[in-house]
C-alpha cells in the first residue's frame, strides 16, 4: 500500500468502518512509515480532545415545553374536524353501531366532517387536473421562471400563492393558470417531472396552523394535500405517489 | 384519533432526541435562539412528514430535518453564513465552558478548540458534530447530512486535517 492511499484510509480506520482487509493492509504499512503512524496518533490526540472539550449543548427544558405546546397544538388543530369520527372509531361496537344507525337516519349531511369535504375537493382537483390536460388549457402564463410566474397573478387572485420552482430537484415549473375550485379563483401551478404533469392548486384556507401531507389516489391518480401559512395546497398527477410526495415535501420546504 | 396515536407515536420516536437536534443546530448556527427555532421548526415540520419516516432511524431522521432548517436559516442571513465573518466576541464571552476546576489555561485550550471547530465550513462542521459528539456510523451520517458515505469519508478526513491545523496554528500564535 502507498502512502498516499494509507493517509486517506487513517480517519476511517479510526472509526473503525473498513473492512477486516483493509484495516489489516493500513495497519501493515504503519508498521513500517513513520509519517502515517505519526499521522494515526495525530488524529488519536485530536479524536480524544474534541469528545472531551467540545461542548455538547442540551436542549433546556424551556424549549422542550415549547416544543411540545407547539406539537400538540399542531396535532389537535387537525384533529378537531375529524373528533366525531375519531369518537366513534373508537366508541364500543354497539357504539359504533348505533351511531352509523343514527348517521343513516339522520342523513349523511349532519355527520358532514372535513375529511368528507376533504375526499369530495379531491375529486374536483383531479377532475380539473384531468379537464386542464384534455382541453389543452394547462398554461396561461408560460415560464419557468417563478418570478415571473408569481406576479402573473396578482390582481388576478386576492391571495398571492408561493411560486417555486424545483427543476434542480427534478420537478420543473413550467407555469401557471386560473382555475376554479371549492367555489373560488385559485392558483394553478404546473410543474414537469419526466412525462408526467403536476398540477399544484393553492388556495386559502380558514386553518392558520400547517397540517401534515395526506395522500388520496383517485381513479390512477395521486393526491397530496397539505396546508401551511394560512394556504391550503392540493397537488395531484399521474405521478407515482411517492414522488408526488417528495415533490410536496420539497415544495413546502 | 388516528392522530393521536400518530402523535403518541411521533413522541416516543422523536421526542428522545431532542439534545442531539439543538447540538447540532447550536453548532450549525452558532446561536442559542436561532437554534431553539430552528429545532422548533424542524419538529413541527417532522411531524407533518413522519409517514415519510421509514421507521428505521429516528435520530438520523430528525438530524436530516433540523440540518436542512439550519441550512435554509444560514442561506437567508448571508451575515452568518460566511465563515469569513465569523464572529470572535461570541467565543470570549461565553462562560458555559468555565467550571471551578478549570484554569485559564485550561479554557484557552477549550476555546481555541471550539474557535477552530466554528471555524471549519458547516459541511465539515456537521460530520465531525455527528461523528465525535453523536458518535454516528458513517451510514448514519450519510442519512442525517444527505450525501453518499463515500463522502462522508472524505469530508471527515479533511475536516480533521483542518482541525489539526488549526489546533497548530493557534498553539504556535499563543507561544509567539
């Protein structure tokens, strides 16, 4: 072995992660260079100095409490829409039963929860994804530019949506259109990942606080809905879902 | 409810934590307060995205999380993200290193180490943080910082090279 590749090979034997040949061939030529031993203890010298004088900073309690008011207000904030449902998954079977008997007699519209409003906006945003693609009305401003996209709708909405572009991550704005969902003028924005279009609705919402991605998948295509900063974001493709949900984590980045 | 449990769950893969997520923040950011937001960011958005958790590493996860927050903070202030503008004062006037044992001596020792590890570039700074204070696999590191671990290699040898360096340099500027 060479000096060379033995000096770069030193760090890593120190932490222990070659392998039995490696670390034996490394080893070996120690034995015989001065300068790669002297390195080792170097390194030895440093590894010990920095685990004992190299402060580890705690967290304070402070900020765990902090942390913890802020989860749980994150969790009950989208728990509360739903609490009906919840009680009642887990009410007794008799419970259960008894309250799908009420939930029949009185009608599904006293039950109405927002998940139900939830599936239902789902499948309006894939149907204007679907008639977006069909009528060949994707694009009314075409750019990849988001700070061109962006302005484009001012005056346009009385909101103005978050406009990133991803191409470096793989998915590419192309750009952006009017479109209309849950009875109001929302942004449309189109993104490209490969063949596949992503259209990504923004519009806002009554809830202040983020909630967590939820993924549907309606009739071959993908949903992810998320809401933050008093938006709520709906983005649906022909996409594989896991994609489709790397594309909204980033986005919400 | 079936957030609550996502919930409960959430606490007991993430909660444990919560040390490792503010020293490495702390060490990223050089700050108490830009730290403890940014940990408070990285947890709320970690529990948006734990059905993205593949339920194997929590730690690794989370530190992930909180490093990309860290990253987005030092990309907003340019003040702090260049090392050139690294600010001396912050390390002469902390006294969280001194105890009733330890002597001036002592403390010049612990603060130059601490000046030259605050000196290294963030992408350095964080392997060594993970590696020496976590004592994470270099697997694991490569999880938390989202490089190959061939990389991890690297950039730990040439931080410790720097280290060194550093540690020499300042030995020698003190002796002057």
């Amino acid at each position: 072995m060479t000096c060379d590749s033995a000096r770069e090979l030193i760090s890593p034997l120190l932490d222990a992660e070659l392998d039995a040949v490696q670390a034996s061939e490394v080893e070996r030529h120690m034995q015989t260079c001065v300068a790669c031993a002297e390195l080792k203890f170097e390194y030895l010298q440093l590894r010990e100095r920095v685990r004992a004088d190299a402060p580890y900073y705690s967290a304070t309690e402070e900020l765990r409490a902090r942390i913890d008011r802020a989860l749980r207000q994150a969790a009950s904030a989208e728990d509360r829409p739903r609490a009906p449902w919840g009680w009642i998954a887990f009410a007794s079977a008799a419970g259960f039963a008894a309250a799908l008997l009420l939930a029949f007699v009185l009608g599904p519209n006293f039950f109405h929860s927002e998940r139900a409003g939830g599936d239902l906006i789902a499948q309006e945003v894939v149907s204007s994804h679907v008639r977006s693609l069909m009528a060949g009305h994707l694009i009314d401003v075409r750019s990849s530019d988001q700070h061109t996209v962006k302005p484009w709708f001012a005056g346009k909405l009385d909101f103005s949506p978050k406009v990133k572009d991803l191409a470096p991550q793989g998915y590419g704005l192309t750009g952006g259109r009017l479109d209309y969902l849950d009875g109001r003028p929302v942004a449309g924005l189109v993104f490209q990942r490969r063949q596949h279009v992503i259209n990504l609705f923004v519009w806002p919402s009554q809830a202040q606080s983020g909630s967590r991605l939820s993924t549907f998948a309606i009739t071959g295509f993908n949903i992810v809905h998320w809401s933050e900063a008093g938006l709520t974001y709906w983005a649906v493709s022909d996409l594989n879902a896991a994609e489709l949900r790397e594309f909204a984590q980033l986005y919400s980045e | 409810m079936a957030d609550t449990i996502a919930f409960a769950q959430f606490e007991k893969a993430v909660m444990p934590h919560l040390h490792a997520a503010y020293n490495l923040a702390r060490w990223l950011l050089r700050d108490h307060h830009d730290a403890e937001d940014a940990v408070q960011d990285a947890y709320l958005r970690a529990f948006r995205f734990f059905d993205s958790f593949d339920g194997v590493d929590a730690r690794a996860w989370l530190l992930a999380i909180v490093r990309n927050r860290c990253r987005s903070v030092l990309g907003q202030s340019s003040r702090r993200a260049d090392v050139a503008e690294f600010d001396e004062r912050v390390h002469t006037a902390d006294d969280s290193v001194s105890g009733p044992e330890s002597g001036a001596l002592r403390n010049a020792e612990i603060l130059s180490l601490r000046t030259c590890i605050d000196h290294l570039p963030a992408e350095y700074r964080e392997v060594v943080i993970l590696r020496e204070l976590e004592q994470m696999s270099y697997k694991e590191i490569a999880v938390a910082a989202a490089v190959p671990v061939g990389t991890v290699m690297s950039r730990l040898a040439r931080a410790r090279i720097r280290l060194k360096d550093c540690i020499t340099a300042r030995v020698r500027g003190v002796a002057r």
